[in-house]
C-alpha cells in the first residue's frame, strides 16, 4: 500500500518497489509531485503500485512465453546456414567442412547462451595440439561469426565468447605461433623449376605454365581458367577462375575479390604463349566449355595401361614386362618387340583420358613440389617422402623417372631450386620482383589484384611509362636468367627452353659475346 509523506507545506506520495525499497512518484522530468492533501498523495502512490504490479506480471508471461534457447547446432541448422546461401560455393563448402568436422563435435548439443568463453580457449587449446595455430585460429574465427550473427538476432546474450581479449599488458611471445616467411625465388629459380616440371610431366605445357605464373602475378585459379579468347596481343584480361569442389565438380567463378584485371605481358612471354597455343590447340573443357590456356597432364584413374594388360597382351610375363620397361639391357630383343608392339596396340585401342584441368593437390605433389625441392612430397603411409631419381644425367639436368622401381635405376636425383617455395609463392616472387625493379605500388596493386582503399592509392594512377618500365624489367631478368642457364649448360631436354636457349645463344654471339654459336 502506498503511503503519504508529510513534508514542508506539501505531501508526497510514497509506494514500495520491491522489500525494503520505496519510491517516490514524480512527473515525466523526475521531479517530485507536490500534493496539497495526503489523500491525494495516497490515492497517486497506490496508482503508481498497481502500475508496477501489471509491469510485473506482464513481465513474467512474456518470459513465460519465450521459446526455449536452441542449442548450437540446432541454432546453425535451423537459422544460421539457410541464411549463408548467397556466399560463393567454395566459400560455403569451407565453412561446412570446418563447421562439422570442428565446431558441431564439440559444441552440437550446448545450449547458445552456456557457450563460455572459458570453453572455447580450452577446446581451441585441444585443436593446437593436432592442427595448425592458424587452422585453430580459423576454426574460432568461425565459431565467433555464427555467436555475433546470434547475438544480433536475440538468440543468445551478449558479449561474444569467442572474441579474443586485447590490451593484456602482455608484452613477449606475441610471434611465437608466427607463419614462417613465404619463400621466394630469382628468376633463374622459375626458369629451372620450370625445365624440372616439363620433364616429370614429358611435354613442354608445364614449362610454359609455371613462367607464365611468376611473370604474371595470377592466382592459381586463375592461371588455369585463363581462356584462349583472353590471350589478347601483349596483354592478359583476367575475367575468371577454376574452382574445384571437395566433391570433384569443377565451377568456374569471378577472380577472388572480383579482381578484375588486364595484365600487360612481356614480348617474350607474350610470344611463348602464342606458340604455346598454337602447338596444343586447346580444346573445349566437358565441365564449361571453356579453352582453357592449360590443361592437365594427368591421366584419368581408369585409363591407365597396366603393366599386367601389356603382358597378357604380348603373352610374356608381368615381371618380363617390368624388365623391358626398366632395364631393357637385361631382355632379349624378341621380348622387347613383344611388349612395345603390345604397348603400341593398347595405346590404340585405350587412348588415356586426361582430366580437362590441373588438380591443385596433383600438381603440388607430382609436379611442382619435385621441381622445387628435388623431392616427391609424403602422401601418408606408404607414401613418405622421397627423392626424384634421376637418369641420364650426363644430359644436364637429367631425366626424372617414376615408378616402382624407380629407385633402382637412379643414377642420381636433384638439389634443390627453392625450398618452401609453392605454386602460390609465385605471385610472391612476381611482387619481389617488381619491389626490386622499383615499380610504383599502385601498379604493383593493379597487377596483383589488390585494392589501396588510403587516400595516397586514391590519387596514384597508373601510366604507359611505368608499365613500359616493369615490362623493359621483366624481360631483362628473363634474359639474364637465359644467360646464366647458358652458363650451365647450352642444351635442354625440354623443347621449348631449348630453342629460347640456342636463340640466345646466337642473339648472345651476334653481340660478339665470347660464346660460341651453338650448333
């Protein structure tokens, strides 16, 4: 009940808030009501309480009412991922793979308002012990969008569990889960990779692909999704890129960012891909329809010739067939026409099947990561890490063999080119290369696909003269790394570097260099 309270020439009303607390009733500004009776100050107080109690019950069945907290996965079915749908296919199938195999194991049947912040630092303790930091540091950056996008919509109370406390004072360790450097290479470096990895794949395509990489700048997808028609004279236009799904499907998609470019092409590149495209004829991709520059060298699982096929074939045995293709000297000639003609009528009748496009895992472990390393990379047990065996090596730089058996006709392997360096390291060491020729940062940005939101990136703009500059650049390393693979040795088993390397030499000894022509 609400009381009066008698006061200098006036009353105020008084009512009870909760035990122990009271009130006072004043107007919309706070301010005290003054009234000339305590009846009337009595009969405001007690208006004021009932106003409280119907507050109060209004309260409690709205409390009543509210549905219950889902849990985090229920959450994350339900509502949060039929509202990412709009996102790009590969960015979906990331979150997805990292959603069920790390978050949902975890946190699937937690309330969305009992996820604490001291849960997630020792489940993000646990996946640092068997992945990554900066896998485990994915998987939280994860974990924080799906709880911010709650908070926002009411699901849960704020703050954020899942964000990281900063300003702790802590002054030492801050870079001791630091990436290591990204390595890099000279252009000597790329042209050797480049002769390595069309000499595991036996054609001239990889050689092509992996210059072509380092002197561009282009992300891998889009390196292999560049079509034919944006192969233009002295310039590159990137419109798209190749994406491959866990699932196998190929989809093509926009440059990451929406990194629209045309990238300016040195005249020697310029004329490598020319001929390059006129030696291979791309044909249309079965997946989009696409003449892809460069396709893969990789046969489809299926359409391999087995050796257990030639030897039926040629009605020898398997291992005789082992023997002719390993170590002829150790055959007769009768068992080596056998299994060739045999191997001849098979390639007729079963021609291989190559996949349209490089696979990015197959090209790191079969073609670029041997080049670089000298070393074919682990695929897991059975398949650890070893050296590229090497024949023939009186021909600089050899010829990679492969296979079973491979290690028994060694003669010798490869040193390294570059260790660490990956096929994403070349975009690395094509913007090395343009901090070392001095390039201007906003043609550095335009080539790189990169965008300078500061005000200094708002006023610089490109010119002819610093394009022409980078491209006068570009090809002097590429000469000078000609000459310096001169120096190693004047032929190549690869085609294509051999001819670039016989017309320099004459370019070389028309400049009355002491080299002689080579003939």
């Amino acid at each position: 009940m609400g009381y009066p309270e008698k006061r200098s020439g006036y009353y105020r009303g008084r009512y009870k808030i909760e035990p122990g607390r009271y009130g006072t009733v004043s107007d919309e500004d706070g301010a005290t009501i003054r009234f000339q009776t305590a009846r009337e100050a009595r009969q405001a107080a007690n208006d004021k309480e009932a106003e409280l109690r119907v507050q109060a019950k209004t309260a409690k069945a709205v409390q009543r009412e509210k549905p219950p907290v889902p849990t985090f996965g229920t959450y994350v079915n339900e509502t949060w991922w039929p509202q990412q749908q709009e996102l790009a296919e590969s960015t979906l199938e990331g979150y997805l793979d990292h959603i069920q195999g790390h978050l949902l194991p975890t946190f699937n049947d937690v309330a969305m308002d009992e996820i604490t912040r001291s849960a997630i630092d020792v489940w993000e303790a646990l996946k640092k012990q068997s992945y990554a930091a900066s896998s485990a540091a994915t998987y939280r950056s994860i974990l924080h969008t799906i709880l911010a996008d709650a908070i926002e919509d009411g699901t849960r109370p704020g703050p954020n569990p899942a964000a990281r406390r900063r300003g702790r004072g802590r002054r030492t360790g801050r870079l001791k889960h630091r990436r290591p450097e990204k390595a890099v290479t000279d252009p000597l470096g790329i042209l050797l990779i480049g002769e390595r990895a069309s000499l595991l794949s036996g054609r001239d395509d990889e050689f092509v692909q992996v210059v072509s990489a380092a002197y561009t700048g282009m992300r891998w997808g889009e390196t292999i999704g560049l079509d034919r028609k944006y192969k233009r004279p002295r310039e590159i236009r990137v419109e798209q890129q190749l994406y491959q799904l866990r699932t196998g499907r190929w989809i093509l998609c926009p440059p990451k960012d929406d990194s629209y470019r045309t990238l300016d092409v040195p005249g020697f590149l310029d004329s490598m891909l020319d001929e390059h495209i006129r030696r291979t004829q791309p044909a249309a991709c079965p997946c989009h329809q696409v003449k892809t520059v460069f396709t893969s060298a990789r046969a489809t699982p299926g359409t391999r010739i087995l050796r257990a096929d030639i030897a039926r074939e040629a009605g020898v045995s398997h291992p005789t067939v082992s023997r002719v293709l390993l170590h002829p000297e150790m055959t007769s000639v009768s068992s080596r026409i056998a299994v060739h003609l045999a191997l001849q009528h098979l390639q007729a009748l079963h021609p291989p099947v190559f996949d349209p496009h490089w696979r990015r895992s197959d090209w790191a472990y079969s073609i670029f990561t041997p080049a670089a390393r000298g070393w074919f990379p682990s695929r897991g047990p059975g398949h650890e890490e070893h050296p590229v065996a090497v024949v023939e090596a009186d021909v600089w730089p050899g010829k990679p063999v492969t296979g079973r058996y491979s290690a028994d006709q060694a003669e010798v392997s490869w040193l390294p080119v570059a260790l660490g360096l990956t096929t994403h390291g070349e975009r690395h060491c094509h913007r090395t290369w343009m901090e070392d020729l001095g390039t201007r940062k906003v043609l550095m940005d335009e080539r790189m696909g990169h965008i300078d939101g500061s005000t200094g990136g708002r006023y610089a703009h490109v010119t002819q003269g610093m394009r022409d500059r980078l491209m006068a650049g570009l090809t002097e390393m590429w000469e000078e790394s000609l000459t310096a693979r001169l120096a190693i040795s004047p032929r190549s088993r690869v085609q294509v570097l051999d001819v670039l390397l016989q017309r320099h030499a004459a370019k070389i000894f028309s400049q009355n260099s002491p080299l002689a022509l080579i003939s």
